[in-house]
C-alpha cells in the first residue's frame, strides 16, 4: 500500500498543498535569510569581527550537509509529521535562545544546530513534494522548487527583515521569525497525517562516525578559509592546526566512505566524466552567480541606498530567475531544448552581465541604470540552475543513493566559502594595486591634487571651520575619494575577470563537442587512408 502523507480535505486540493509545502521550505530557510540581512546588527550587538558572523553563516550550512545525506534513511522511518513538528518546535526553541545569548562562541553552536534543523525541514519537504509529483517529472520540478526557494529567501525573508530592522529594534526579526514558525506547526498539524502507513525502514548500518567527521571537517574548512587572511595564514598556529584537521578529517572521511558497507558517497562517481563536468560547472555558477553581491555592496556602500531599496532590486533578479526557471523547466519536459543549448545561453549571458557591470559602475547610478543588468543576470541564473542539476543528478548511477545530491550541497557549500573569502581576498588584491596606483599622484606637484585640495578647504572655512580643521577636513575627503576609486575600479577588476571566465565557458561548452568530432572524423579518415595505403603496398 502506498503511503498516505496529507490529509483527506487537503490531498485533492493541489494549490494549497503546494502553497503550504512551499512555506514550509521558506519558514527553515528563513533561518538563513534573516540572519544575512541582520548580520551588521549582530556584529554590535555580540560586539564580534566580521569573520565571526561570516562563519556563523558557514556554521550553519556545515549542519545542512552534515544531516542531509541522514533525512532519506529517516523519512523511512520517522512519521513525517511528527519528525517536522519536532525539528520546528527545537528550531523555535533556538531562535528563543539567539535573543538572549551574548557570547559569540554560544551563538556559533547555537547555528551549526539550527543549520541540524534547517537540513530536516528541507529534506523531508523535498521527499514530500516527491510523492506529489509523476516519476517523469520529479528530476526537474523538485530539484526546481527546492533551490529556486534556496536562491530567493534571502530576499524574500530579508524583505521583511529590512522592514523590522528599519523601524524596530533587530530582535522583534527573531519575534516574526517565531510567529512564522508557529503557524507552520498548526499548518503541520492540520494538514499532514498522524500516520502515513508506510512500515518503517529500521536504522542500522548508518556512518554516524562518518558524519562526525564530516562536520568537523566541514567546520574546519570554513575556520581555515574565512580566518586565514585575519591571522596572516600559516604565520598563525591557529589556521595551521584548522588546516591540519581539514585535511586529516578529509582523507579519514574518504577511507570511511570507502569501506563502509552503506557510504554516504559513493566515492565511483568520480570516475564519471559526465558527473564531474556537471559538478565543476556547478561550482562555476555558484561561484559566478554570487557576484551579484558586489552590486548589492555597491548600492549599500557607494550610492548609500537603504536596505529597502537594495531589497527592492533584489526582487527584481527574483523575479526574472523564477520566470525563467519557469520556462527551463517547460521547456525540459517538452524535451524541445537540449541541455547544451542551455548551458551555453545561461553563462553566455552571466559573461555578458558581468562585462556590462564593468563598464557600468560609477559613483552615481539610478536605479533604472542597475536595473536590466540585475534583471539578466537572474533570468541567466534561472535559465542554468535547473538543467545544471539535472545534469549532475542523472550522471550519478541509480545505485549511489544521494551522492548527487551530496555533493551538490557541498559544492555549494565551498561557493558559498568563495563568496565570503574568495571574494575577500580577490577584492583584497586588486584593491592594494589601485591605491598604489592613485598614490603616485596624491603629490604636491599634480596640478589636479592642488587644485581639489583648495577647494575642499575653501568650501570647509566657509562652513565655518578654522584653516587647520579645513586642511585636515580636505585630506579626509581626498583620502575618502581615493578609497572609493579604488573600490569601484576594484569591482570593475572583478566583474571582467568573472565575464572573461564565463564568456571562455560558454565557448567551450559551444565548440568542444564539435572539436570532438572533427578530431574522431580526422583520425578515422587518417585510419582509413592508411589502410588503403597499407593495401595498396
């Protein structure tokens, strides 16, 4: 007999069962969502680096992968309904606790479990919307809803998190945040059954040493990669002991899933060229597709927009990726796009926006200036993601479980660590090379400099300033001026780098094929004349 998951009222009632499995994601991710768009609050309030609130981000996402390879062994034994109502109610219970806790250590393990719970609701609303869906689309439309909800709840959580923190005390986030919470437990309530039928799978041969391990090297990694700059890498025993745990929990985890019986990850998935094409074209996306902050660090740090409005843009890229995620995927089951043809589009067009921001940036930009340029980008990341992770899903054999799905989770994971480091330190980089370069000009002898020095005191004494203030009030904003150059040709740096890169993909992903075949067509040719040769001879 087949398991029977919802309740009678609502199982025919298609919209409301997707309205609210769709909240269900929105009310874990949210745990991520909020955070991100609260994190300056933080850092006052538990008076912590900016690196601690970055591996805060990481701790919780390390407790995402750890327990999702675990959720498809227990959405075989645990009843759906319960096991969500106690990974919602701990989660509340959590959240609780965030409002009172000052010390930042606390506050890191409290988000590696909150990322524990975040990774149960997700999952188990992912295997439910799987037993909504027929067979021949759950490859396409799961996958979609999943991480379509993923890439757009930072915005939409953050939407109401910008409201809150605009006219509240940051807290009363973590106040709406509860309520939300409360209502998707009356909504477990009222529409999941008490027992789905289904005779429990039992427990046994779970690697719960090797996820263990895998946590503590996910944790690790972060540590290494988000701190390293901090404490000048291996000058410091902390990143060198961090590094030391990363790659001897790598190499354990590895020989464990190598001769367990049940592995978490088939380590033969690697020996597919298909797989591994998938997940470094991934990794490239995800890597690609966070640039976009950097428009977003702009308008908060150059043009000086509200969070509102930075939000606002950001429904803009929502809306373009969901509406092409929309079209992808119709045009997948329709079967009248091939996957090359995507991939080539989508990256195409990542390039393309890339180069365009950087051309584009200056210190005053509108709104409608930064408008198109969003829009694209999200309709190129709508037009990758699904195809990209069907390709990486259906390369993994059907007897390696959720391999694929593992691994994809940890790609993100590590794009995510590029996201807050790499670009950190990219920006670190091009950043010092400008400023050396203005510097050489910064001298007595440039006409320019004299003259703008003169201004600026000019316009401070006659706001009242005495002729020294003015002198040190004119350096200032020289000096501010020279910051923010650098800042933005710093940007412009990055975005062509990133555009060159994805512009390269896409040609490849175009030419390669057809390379592969003229060099099969020529070799075969070169066999064939030298067998006429040979018999000629």
């Amino acid at each position: 007999m087949k398991p029977a998951y919802f309740k009678d009222w609502i199982t025919g009632w298609h919209w409301g069962v997707r309205i609210a499995l769709f909240l269900l994601l929105l009310s874990s991710l949210s745990q991520l969502g909020m955070f991100v768009l609260t994190q300056n609050y933080m850092v006052g309030y538990l008076g912590a680096q900016p690196e601690d609130i970055s591996f805060a981000v990481m701790a919780t996402y390390a407790g995402i992968i750890t327990v999702i390879p675990l959720q498809f062994r227990f959405f075989r034994y645990f009843q759906a309904r319960s096991y969500l109502l106690m990974s919602l109610i701990l989660a509340i219970c959590l959240n609780a606790l965030c409002i009172y806790c000052k010390d930042i250590n606390l506050f890191l393990v409290i988000r590696f479990f909150q990322g524990i719970l975040t990774g149960n609701v997700l999952v188990f609303t992912l295997l439910l919307i799987f037993t909504r869906l027929p067979a021949e689309k759950v490859k396409a439309i799961a996958p979609a809803v999943f991480y379509g909800t993923i890439l757009s709840n930072t915005v939409l959580i953050g939407l109401v998190a910008g409201i809150v923190v605009e006219s509240a005390d940051w807290k009363v986030s973590y106040d709406y945040l509860i309520m939300f919470q409360l209502l998707m437990v009356v909504i477990i309530l009222l529409m999941l059954k008490r027992s789905s039928g289904h005779k429990p799978y039992p427990l046994y041969q779970i690697d719960w040493s090797g996820m263990v391990i895998f946590a503590c090297t996910a944790l690790a990694l972060a540590y290494t990669i988000i701190y390293g700059s901090k404490y000048y890498w291996f000058a410091d025993g902390r990143i060198r002991y961090s590094t030391l745990a990363t790659l001897t929990g790598a190499l354990m985890f590895l020989y464990r899933q190598h001769i367990v019986k049940r592995p978490v990850v088939h380590l033969k998935v690697f020996k597919l060229r298909s797989f591994v094409i998938g997940i470094c074209l991934l990794a490239i996306y995800y890597g690609s597709k966070d640039s976009i902050n950097l428009i977003y660090n702009y308008a908060t740090g150059v043009l000086k927009w509200s969070t509102l409005e930075v939000i606002e843009l950001g429904l803009c890229n929502i809306v373009a990726m969901v509406g092409m995620l929309v079209i992808s995927i119709q045009l997948l089951l329709a079967q009248r796009v091939r996957l090359k043809m995507l991939f080539t589009i989508g990256f195409g067009l990542m390039g393309v926006v890339n180069i365009w921001m950087s051309y584009l940036l200056t210190p005053d930009l509108s709104f409608t200036d930064l408008l198109v340029p969003i829009f694209i980008q999200g309709a190129a990341s709508g037009l990758l993601f699904v195809p990209l992770m069907i390709y990486v899903l259906s390369s993994a054999p059907a007897d390696t479980g959720a391999t694929g799905l593992v691994i994809a989770a940890c790609t993100r994971f590590t794009a995510t660590l590029n996201s807050f480091a790499g670009f950190y330190n990219l920006q670190l980089y091009f950043n010092q090379h400008f400023k050396e370069g203005f510097l050489g000009y910064l001298t007595p002898e440039n006409q320019n400099m004299v003259e703008r020095l003169s201004f600026y005191r000019g316009l401070y004494i006659t706001k009242g300033f005495t002729a020294d203030q003015a002198s040190a009030l004119a350096n200032a904003a020289i000096w501010q001026n020279l910051n923010q150059q650098s800042q933005l040709l710093t940007n412009r740096a990055v975005f062509m780098l990133f555009g060159i890169v994805l512009i390269s993909i896409a040609l490849l992903i175009l030419l390669i094929p057809s390379i592969g075949k003229t060099y099969h067509w020529s070799k075969g040719k070169f066999a064939l004349n030298r067998t006429k040769a040979t018999v000629t001879s």
